[in-house]
C-alpha cells in the first residue's frame, strides 16, 4: 500500500468545490494518477479522521498551452471529489 503522502497530492479549493462542499459535503483532492479509489479513502481518513461514504474520480487530460514559438503540453491530473459522513467536515485553514 502507498504512503498517504504518495497518494493525496494537494487539496483542491475553487469557488465550485467549496460551493459543493457547503452544500453537500464533498471536498475535492489533486490525487496520484495510480492511485485507487479505496487507496485515496484510507488515505483521507487516516489523514483527516473522518469517514468517507463516496468518492468520485477524473482524469483531467492535459492541455496544449502556446508559445511565441512552441508549444507546450501541461501535464495530467486526477482529482477525486470526496464525501463524507453526515456532520463531519475538513478544515483547511484553521486558524486563520
């Protein structure tokens, strides 16, 4: 099994995942591109001690952004859109 650090990359955080967040509990991870789905539960839960009920996964492809001269290929991700147990929540900033 990989390490939790192998497998949550960054936490996601836009104005539609906190929107999403707030409405129906989901928040949203940059995740390794191997990982799993089981792999990125036991991950968020031993990380953040909460219980997870879904998870949703999607590998956004990466885009060709242009130069004067060339052009660039940005590399691939996956995000998974996490929901929790009804009145657990993550706190990113505490704190602040």
């Amino acid at each position: 099994m990989a390490a939790i650090n192998d497998v949550i990359i960054k936490p996601l955080i836009t104005e539609k995942i906190s929107a999403d967040s707030d409405a129906h509990n989901r928040y949203g991870f940059v995740v390794s591109l191997k990982a799993n789905k089981n792999q990125i539960k036991n991950a968020v839960e031993s990380f953040y001690d909460v219980k997870v009920v879904a998870i949703r996964t999607a590998v956004i492809p990466g885009k060709t952004k242009r130069t004067s001269k060339s052009s660039k290929k940005l590399s691939s991700y996956k995000k998974a859109l996490v929901q929790l147990a009804q009145g657990q929540k993550i706190e990113f900033f505490k704190g602040i």
